[in-house]
C-alpha cells in the first residue's frame, strides 16, 4: 500500500463521523408550541438529554427526555399546550461516540 492510499484509508473514517449535526427546533403551534429534536448525518451511536422549560402564568413546568440515536431520524417530536404569553427553553446535550458535543439552546416566547 502506497503512503497516500494508507493516509487516505486512515482518514477516512474520521472524515465520515466529522459530518454528524442536532437540530433543535421550537415552532408555534395553535394551542401552544412543538419541540422537534433530530440528527443526522452519521451512522454512530447518539446519546442526548433535552431539557423543557415552560414558564406559564401557572409556574415553572420542567421535563427531561434522554436517550440514544442511531443515524439519521428524529428521536424526539413533542407537543406542548401553553398558555399565551408562555416562554419555552429548551436545552440539549448530547454526545457523538462518548464525546461531548456543543450545546444546543432555544427559546420561544409565545
């Protein structure tokens, strides 16, 4: 095997998992708002932890979803019933092969 072809087989599977990416989406809704959290872009195992928030004229309600993911999908799609006015925080972290990626928050004021 020539030096190049060796570098190449070396990098390449670095090269494929550099790709993988979250996407954490807030969107109004009629009677409230839907959370959609997916991943894509690699075949490795995902493990994450979402953090909901909703700050209601009834009070603080905080809810937490963890799990693992494999490949493209979207491992978490949730609807939430809110009052006008409500604010919704939203905060994911998660891991790509047992490190630790950059985390993701957003925010929705309805």
């Amino acid at each position: 095997m020539t030096r190049a072809a060796w570098l190449l087989a070396a990098l390449l599977p670095l090269a494929g998992g550099a790709a993988a990416s979250a996407r954490l989406e807030l969107q109004p809704q009629p009677a409230g708002a839907q959370v959609q959290l997916c991943f894509t872009g690699e075949d490795a195992p995902l493990s994450y932890e979402l953090v909901i928030e909703l700050h209601g004229p009834g009070g603080v309600a905080r809810t937490r979803q963890a799990g693992a993911a494999r490949g493209d999908g979207c491992p978490v799609t949730t609807r939430l019933g809110t009052a006008p006015g409500s604010l919704i925080e939203a905060t994911l972290s998660w891991q790509r092969q047992g490190q630790a990626q950059p985390t993701i928050e957003r925010r929705l004021q309805l």
